[in-house]
C-alpha cells in the first residue's frame, strides 16, 4: 500500500451529492427568477404597456415577457448561493 497523499482515493468534489444538490439549488433560484420576471413582464405589458407601439421592448407581449424574463433571472443571480 502506498502512501503518498496525492493518490487518495477520495471521492471527486465534483460528482459529490452535496455539490449536485448545491447546483440544483442555484438553477432552480435562476428559474424562479426568469420566472417571476416574465410575470412581471406580463404585468406590466397589461397594465402600463405601450398603446403608441414605438416603444421596442414593452410594444409586443412577447418581448416584454422575454426581456422580464432576463431581468428576473439577473437578479436571482443576487440570491443564488455559491
């Protein structure tokens, strides 16, 4: 047997189930995220909107959705755990 420290047989980090937890976490806080910026997006697409239509992201539903969408998960990168 040998016992030199750099051939351990520890585990990868990587594939260890406390970091996929970890991960899953993080992606599930940018989903929620995305997610409630799109309803946002859609709230706000009823509610304010733009009745002339040159205003290019809040004039469609589906461009105020997307761009909520990018707002939402950016900042669910502020509570993502790392």
């Amino acid at each position: 047997m040998d016992n030199n420290p750099t051939t351990s047989t520890t585990p990868n980090t990587s594939t260890t189930p406390t970091t996929r937890k970890a991960r899953k976490k993080v992606i599930v806080t940018y989903l929620i995220g995305a997610a409630a910026g799109a309803a946002l997006g859609f709230v706000y697409y009823r509610l304010i909107g733009c009745r002339t239509g040159a205003c290019p992201l809040t004039s469609t539903l589906y461009g105020t959705l997307i761009y909520g969408g990018i707002i939402g998960t950016l900042a669910a990168g502020l509570f993502a755990a790392r």
